[in-house]
C-alpha cells in the first residue's frame, strides 16, 4: 500500500480476484482507499483500520463520495469493520456511504476508540445507531 499512496491515479491496477481488504488509514489515506475500491470489484470484506496520526506524513485528505459507487460496494461488499472510530467527521462519513451504498451488506462491526472516555464512546454508539437506523441496514455489533 505504501508503494500506492503516491501513485497517479492511472497507475493504481485493478484488484480483479481481491476479496479482502485489510486497509490502515490515516487522514492522508482516503484517497488511496478511494482508488483501489474503484478497482476492487469483487472485493466482499472491508477491514478499514485507523493509524495513529503520528506516524503519517503526507497532505491531508478527507473522505470524499466517489461520484460512481464502486461495483464491490454496490453489488458484493458482506462484511465491513472499522478499528479505532472515533467519531471524527470524516469517518462518520465514510461508514454513512458504506451503510447507504453497500446492498448486500450482512454485517457491520465498529470498534470505538478505547481512549475515548465512557460518555463520548456511548455517544458514538448512539449517532452510529440513528445512523444506521436511517439507512435500515443490518444491526452494528459494537466492541
């Protein structure tokens, strides 16, 4: 992935047999995740992990709707999990897209941030929940 972060958009390939997708982000990392979802068609697992902001270098980005949805999205994406939410803006945006988006999606998992005290994890459950009631997609398991 590190070889891709700065990769034109023409020079991403096309992931044809991916079906699982283990992906560590940072802020910077959107548009990279942006790209190889495009060609990720038959892709049925999206694991989206968040890096610790130290370690990232680079020009921030912020998740953007992809004007096409992405085939694996649309039609094959199963199972989705975020590690590490922490409510900020643009991830409560991405996993909004993938709730609105993703029709055939069995099952939803978010682990909130451990760092984040009680009261701000248990409301991140709930605009999460009104969330994904508004959307009506599967029940989120929550860890």
């Amino acid at each position: 992935m590190q070889c891709l972060k700065d990769a034109f958009v023409s020079d991403i390939p096309v992931f044809d047999n991916l079906i699982q997708l283990e992906f560590s982000y940072s802020s910077y990392s959107w548009n990279l995740l942006s790209r190889i979802l495009q060609g990720s068609h038959k892709l049925e697992v999206l694991m989206v992990y968040k890096e610790t902001q130290k370690y990232t270098k680079g020009p921030e980005s912020r998740w953007n709707h992809l004007p096409l949805i992405p085939e694996c999205i649309l039609l094959h994406l199963k199972t989705f999990c975020f590690r590490e939410y922490q409510g900020m803006e643009d991830e409560l945006d991405f996993v909004g897209y993938i709730m609105q988006n993703a029709r055939a999606l069995e099952t939803i998992i978010i682990y909130i941030s451990t760092s984040l005290r009680l009261e701000v994890q248990l409301q991140l459950r709930r605009n999460l929940s009104a969330l994904q009631r508004n959307y009506g997609t599967r029940e989120i398991e929550f860890h």
